[in-house]
C-alpha cells in the first residue's frame, strides 16, 4: 500500500508509509495532511453518510468547508462504521499493515473498539500509534470537554490576548493547530526512533500540552508568583515600543525596535528627534515600557505630519523593522508568495481550487499536493486493497457499514 513517488522522481522522506486516521475536526487532520505533504499515504475513516463533521463547517471553498479544504489535502477517505464487526474487520486489516494509528476520537473510544495499546502491539509490533486528546489521557481533566476555546481558556491563553479591556481568542484554532504540529512532529521522531528499534512507540499528545508549551514566555513572565504581563492589544506586552502606529493618512504601520541600538537610531532618522533617546523615560526599555503612553504621543505627534510611504522610507532607511497589516484575503497576492511560487492548483470534490505549499522547500523533493477526497471516494479501491470481494463491499454498502 504505497504512496506516490515526489515530483520528478524526488523520492520523499514518507513515500511507502501508511497512516491510518481516526480522525475529525481540526488538531488529528492537520497532523495527517502534514504527514501527506511528506509522502505518507493516509486513509482517512469517516462515517457513513455523514463523514468528518469539519466537511459542514461553512461552505466557503466552492460549497466545501474552509477548514476541511485546508487540512484533508493528499488523503484517501473510507467510510467506515468501525462498531459493526464487518468494519472493524476492515480496520483490523488495516492496522496489520499500518505504519502509524493517528486518533483524536474521545479518550477511551479505541479502547472500546477492542484496541487497547497491548493487543495494537501484538497486532503490529511496528505499529506507532498517536493519540491526541484535549488533556491526556489521565488526570483529573481526561474527560473533560475540549473545543479549542476550552483550551485557549485552561492554558491561560486567552487571559493574555486581547486588549486590557477585554480578552480575546486567537484569530484561529491555536490549540488545534499546536496539538497538530506537536503529533505530527512526534510521529516524525517515532518513525526515526522505529528505524533504530525495529518496534513501534505509542505518543499520548494533549491540546493543553501543546498550547501550554507554546505560552513558555508569559508563564515564565510569571516566575515565583510574579503578576503576568498586562494584554497591549497589538502591541508587545514588555518590549517598546513595538506594534501598529497610526501615522498622518489613517492608515496604520506596524514595527519594532527590539534593542537600544536600534532605539538611537529609531529616534534620530525615523522620529528626526535624537533628544528623545536619551530622555530618562525612554533610555532603556524598561523605563519606555513604564511610560509607553507617553512616548507613544511622542511617535504619533512625530508621524502626524507624514504619510505612510514616508513613515515606511524612514524605517527601512533606519532598518527598523516593520510590516504592513494584512488580511487573510491579502495572502492569495501577496508578493512575497508570488515571487516564492507558494500557491499551487489541487483537485478537490468542488473542482479545482488553488492552495499552498506547506513551509520548508526541499531541494531534494516537493511536497505531496494531491485532491481532498469525495466523503468515500475511495471505499471500494481500499477494501480491494484488503482482500474484499465485490459482493461483500456491495453487501457492506447496502448496509450501511461503509
């Protein structure tokens, strides 16, 4: 059960493994697909007629869902009712020839399957197994409830987004998206581990586990009790000054100035005002992030007069950093993409649509970039794979099983 070999004969560094996926929503596929773009080959398992539930999440790629069109790329869907015995036989099947088991379902349901982690082993010992749960899969919290908000909440990552005024969630799935690279890279180590061993490995991944890590800075900030940083909004909570200015059209620039160089030379080509780098409220970081009001004045009063063509010459003159304030609708001609060659045609149940490379170009191999399936496209093909007759497919069908 291989994979298709990389562009141009490219082999890549997945072609020839076999995940399997017991998967919806959002932190379980994004690992998949980023083992697809590797060459892995992934049956995704769905449910009769009704499929992974991120299929209805809006309708705004040609009528499919956003998240499902981002995250289900390169994957094989077999529908499958894994309770009727009929269906479990086909995943049984499966997991005997598998390379990796990725499952985001309740914590406990493979288990009621008749999968514990022991009888996985003596069915594949090579097996590699990850299960990505909202907390883990003990403690006190394993049966809570986790939406991506839930975590956002427990992790502490909405008490430091938004603006002193009101917290914010993250302007996507953070936890979801976290709990996703975070298996998909466990399983990347796995299978290396595997190449010394000979055996499989099983990665208990938790959404809470990913978030926390990727929040090291504000809780260190918080080190023996101390208070945690105040939410800025935009702007950096300890380093000043460093966010969106407006300056003198309306419009917004965004930048940084990340040391006390830069801070010198900031205040004398940007502001044209070299007294104000050596004003004790603004010498140091420190003393700038206790009066950032006042020197935020100070930068708007200075930009008042200019336009942000202006604004924007004098920061790359003075090589501060800056950036402009896109949209996600800025991203499809967005020149740093275009000039990359990022974007790419895949096929889809809708049609052709237009999609990304995932990050990291290769100079060996390019990423695997094949259709988002049809909810069971490929059923039949797979249960052939495995040894089914024609009639007992037909049967499985007219039953509902797959």
């Amino acid at each position: 059960m291989n994979a298709p070999a990389g562009a141009a004969g490219g082999l890549r560094p997945l072609d020839g493994v076999l995940v399997v996926a017991l998967e919806h929503a959002v932190a379980a596929p994004v690992c998949t697909r980023h083992l697809a773009d590797q060459g892995a080959r992934i049956i995704k398992i769905e449910r009769p007629g009704e499929g992974d539930f991120a299929r209805r999440y809006d309708q705004r790629v040609k009528g499919m869902s956003s998240y499902f069109a981002w995250a289900n790329r390169s994957k094989e869907s077999l529908t499958l009712d894994v309770k009727d015995p009929r269906g479990n036989e086909v995943l049984r099947r499966l997991l005997t020839r598998a390379d990796v088991l990725v499952q985001n379902l309740a914590p406990g349901a493979v288990e009621r399957l008749g999968y514990s982690r022991e009888r996985l082993s003596a069915l594949n010992a090579r097996l590699i197994t990850c299960d990505i749960s909202g907390y883990g899969l003990n403690g006190p919290y394993r049966d809570h409830k986790a939406y991506d908000m839930m975590i956002q909440a427990e992790s502490g990552l909405l008490s430091v987004t938004g603006t002193a005024d009101a917290i914010a969630r993250t302007g996507f799935s953070s936890a979801d998206v976290g709990a996703g690279m975070y298996a998909y890279a466990g399983i990347m180590a796995a299978l290396l581990l595997r190449h010394r061993t000979g055996t499989g490995s099983h990665i208990d991944l938790s959404m809470y586990e990913a978030i926390t890590e990727w929040m090291g800075n504000p809780i260190f900030y918080t080190y023996e009790g101390q208070a945690p940083a105040p939410r800025t909004g935009a702007f950096h909570p300890s380093v000043v000054p460093y966010g969106p200015f407006t300056v003198g059209d309306g419009r917004q620039v965004m930048m940084g100035v990340q040391n006390e160089r830069e801070w010198v030379v900031f205040c004398t080509t940007v502001l044209g005002r070299p007294e104000v780098a050596t004003d004790p409220r603004f010498s140091a970081n420190t003393a700038r992030n206790a009066n950032r009001d006042a020197l935020a004045a100070i930068i708007t009063e200075c930009f008042a007069p200019l336009d942000t063509a202006e604004v924007e010459r004098r920061l790359a003159e003075a090589n501060i950093a800056t950036g402009r304030i896109n949209t996600p609708g800025d991203f499809w001609q967005h020149p740093q993409n275009l000039a990359r060659g990022r974007l790419r045609e895949i096929g889809s149940p809708a049609g052709p649509i237009t999609s990304w490379l995932p990050p990291g170009v290769s100079s060996a191999y390019e990423a695997r970039m094949d259709p988002i399936p049809g909810l069971g496209e490929h059923s039949d093909s797979v249960l052939r794979e495995l040894g089914f007759a024609d009639g007992d497919i037909g049967a499985m069908r007219a039953d509902g099983v797959i």
